[in-house]
C-alpha cells in the first residue's frame, strides 16, 4: 500500500506539474497575441514581443507554436487580450487572487461567479486581499544542476531575498527589478516567474483547508485563469 500510495502521489504532483506548463504556454500565446495587437510582428520594432518571445524559449515553447501565434494575432478577427485579476475572500479568512488573461470580460466574471457559487467564497472589493501580497521575483533551478551552499552564496550576493530547498528544486525569492540581474548573473537553466507572494499567513481548521483547495482547483480550470495564490498555511 505504502508503494502505491508513493506512486499516486507522485503521479498526482505530475499531473499538476504537467497542468501548470499547460497554463505557462496558454498565458505565453496570450502575451505573444497582445504584443503583436498592440506593436506588429517585427519584434526589431517591437519590445513587447521581443519580451514575450524571449520567455516562450525559455519556456521551451516550440518555434513552430510561436510562429503560429504571431501570424494568428496579425488576422482581424483575432481579439486582444486583457490582463486582469479577481480578489476572493475562501473559508477561515483565507484571501485569494485570482490571475487572469483574457478576451471576454463578461465570460470570466460568469465563470467567477459559477465558482464562487459551486465551491463557496465571495468576490472581494479591489486591495482588500491584495495589500497582504506582495509581487515577488522568481527563479527556480532543479537541484541536480548546481551545488546548495555555492548557489546560496551566490544569489545572496545577486540581491535574492530567500533562498528555499524541497526534494528537487531550488527556488529563489527576489525582488522583481532584480529578477533579470540574478538569472543573468547565474550561468544555468531555470525558470522565472513573477508571483504574489503573502505577506502573512492564515491557519485554517481541516474543514477549511478542504473547502479551499476544492475552491483553488476549480478556479485554476478555468482556461482564462493564470495563476490562483492564497495565504492558507498548510
């Protein structure tokens, strides 16, 4: 049993890892179609795309994909997309912010609101959530690609402001006008993101806990939605 239920959850952090590149390629597309909405397609010409470009590779996204993305947002009929974010209110006084990206405003709140509906929780009024988050910089660097106390040192030097170790992943906090200076101060292949990173957490009864993973699993299904974070210590 101990063997199966080692595989089940290893399969299962699979699935959401798989999940979530599924979500990084789907906002990349996304950001690829509204620089070229708001720019062109020469990417010469056009700082936005070049950005958005730059992080489809590093993102390992296919060539063939961004080519098809940018010929896609040059048609007419394609619309833009809006960067936007929902604030929530889940159990126990847990706040959530919502990431969002998408060309139909009225088809998300409906989906927010079928959410909140189904799974409990309530829309929040602007800043109510997000004044305890704050937007951080982050980098993460599997373990087997470089040594713990000579990374460490390093990124400290960089400016990093928090240095974590799970079983194979280094992840690495920072501000996020020093995010591009460490990633190019370190010589190695990693992810950056930009997240909203809680400035304090909440604890929650098992009831609540429950209450709002099935909450944050149901918002993270919907295509338009990026990223869901939350201040629930677990």
């Amino acid at each position: 049993m101990a063997g199966h239920s080692k595989w089940a959850n290893i399969k299962h952090k699979k699935e959401r890892a798989d999940k979530k590149k599924g979500k990084v390629f789907s906002r990349i597309a996304k950001e690829i179609i509204s620089a070229v909405k708001t720019g062109g397609v020469d990417p010469k010409a056009n700082a936005k795309l070049k950005l958005a470009i730059q992080k489809a590779k590093d993102a390992n996204l296919p060539n063939d994909v961004i080519d098809r993305n940018i010929k896609k947002a040059a048609s007419k009929d394609q619309k833009d997309y809006l960067e936007m974010s929902y604030e929530l209110y889940g159990f126990g006084g847990v706040g959530l912010i919502v990431d969002i990206m998408t060309d139909n405003k009225n088809r998300i709140s409906s989906d927010i609101r079928i959410a909140t509906n189904k799974c409990g929780g309530n829309v929040a009024t602007p800043g109510a959530v997000a004044f305890n988050f704050q937007r951080k910089g982050i980098l993460k660097i599997e373990k087997k690609l470089a040594k713990e106390d000579e990374l460490f040192m390093k990124v400290t030097d960089l400016g990093a402001e928090d240095f974590l170790v799970d079983d194979e992943i280094y992840t690495i906090i920072c501000a996020v006008e020093d995010l591009h200076k460490i990633k190019n101060g370190l010589d190695i292949k990693l992810e950056t993101s930009l997240e909203m990173i809680p400035k304090t957490f909440i604890e929650c009864s098992d009831e609540d806990i429950d209450s709002n993973i099935k909450l944050i699993e149901f918002l993270e299904n919907i295509d338009d939605v990026d990223e869901v974070y939350h201040n629930m210590k677990i």
